[in-house]
C-alpha cells in the first residue's frame, strides 16, 4: 500500500463535467446537481483510507444533505488488477449518495485525482474551494500503529460550514491522503 497525497487541484477550477454510470443503476452527471454544494469524492471499495472513514462519509452527507450539499463518490480504479472496485462490487456498497463509476479513468484525470479518497468541494457555481483532508485521522498499520484518534471530519466540515453559511473555506488546507489511484498500463 503506497501513500499519496492529493495533488491540491487550484482552488477556483470549475468541476469537470462527467456523465458516468451509477452502481444502483441508470447515469449521473455533473448537471444533475443544483446544490449550493457539491462534495466529489474519489474512492473505491477495497482500500483501507476509504474503509477507515467510510462510515463517517454516510454520517457527513445524512447530516448536510438537508443544508444543501450533494455529494457523490466516483470509482476509477484499474478493476482488470483490482477486482474488489469492480462495478459488480460497487453495487454492494450501501451509500447515501451516488457511486458512480469511472471506467476509462478520463474523469479522474480531469480533476486530477491522485489518492483514495481524494476529495473536491465545490460551490454553486461549482467552482472548487476546498480539495483537501477529511480530517487528521489515518487508519492503523500493523507497521506504524497510531493513537486512535476519533473521526471527525472537522476540516471537511470547518470547509462545508463556511460555504453554507456564504463564506468561502480557508485557504489553508491540508492535502489529503490515501492509496494512489491503481491506473490502468498504457
């Protein structure tokens, strides 16, 4: 498991449209959403930064949703050299929000998404203005064991709070980290 972190996408870029499948069927596309937030997320099933704060990103989007944002979860792992992120296996993940499914890794590419979970935070205009770390907490490595420390979002929800109350987020953010996006050879 290699460790990398988010390659801090300009704050400013408008979001790259997309228009991929979704795991519970049908398509989603970037127009679908007309929030004054919109959280992409790039995860996948098997690694263990998702695994870490998957739960905590169900508690996140039940607990905005009804003050605006809209999340979404892309997967654009390699499947052929990682099966447990195939699509098949995406439609056993239970998420509040749209996980959708990045088979030519081109979205990925756009948003520059470099790590599991990588995270983009955009605003009505989908504009980015937060593209960094749930929060400090890491999962524990038999070979780096950690305090455990509680998940708590907080500087994903410090960036949240700020736009929804009309703010922009701080620009001091902290690059997230987490397994490199397993690309597919070219």
């Amino acid at each position: 498991m290699s460790l990398t972190p988010s390659t801090m996408l300009d704050l400013g870029t408008p979001a790259p449209d997309f228009t991929l499948p979704e795991a519970k069927g049908g398509v989603v596309s970037l127009n679908d959403f007309k929030t004054p937030a919109l959280l992409v997320m790039f995860i996948c099933n098997h690694c263990p930064y998702v695994i870490h704060l998957r739960e905590a990103l169900k508690e996140l989007a039940t607990d905005y949703k009804p003050k605006g944002l809209a999340v979404v979860a892309i997967n654009s792992n390699d499947t052929d050299n990682y099966p447990a992120d195939s699509f098949e296996k995406m439609k056993d993940e239970a998420y509040p929000f749209p996980y959708l499914f990045d088979e030519s890794q081109e979205v990925a590419k756009a948003y520059q998404a470099a790590c599991t979970p990588d995270f983009f935070l955009f605003d009505g205009d989908k504009k980015l203005v937060y593209r960094g770390q749930f929060d400090e907490t890491r999962p524990n490595r038999p070979s780096r064991p950690a305090p455990e420390l509680p998940i708590t979002g907080k500087d994903m929800r410090a960036a949240l709070d700020a736009l929804l109350a009309g703010k922009m987020p701080s620009t001091d953010q902290i690059p997230s980290v987490g397994c490199n996006i397993k690309w597919k050879a070219e």
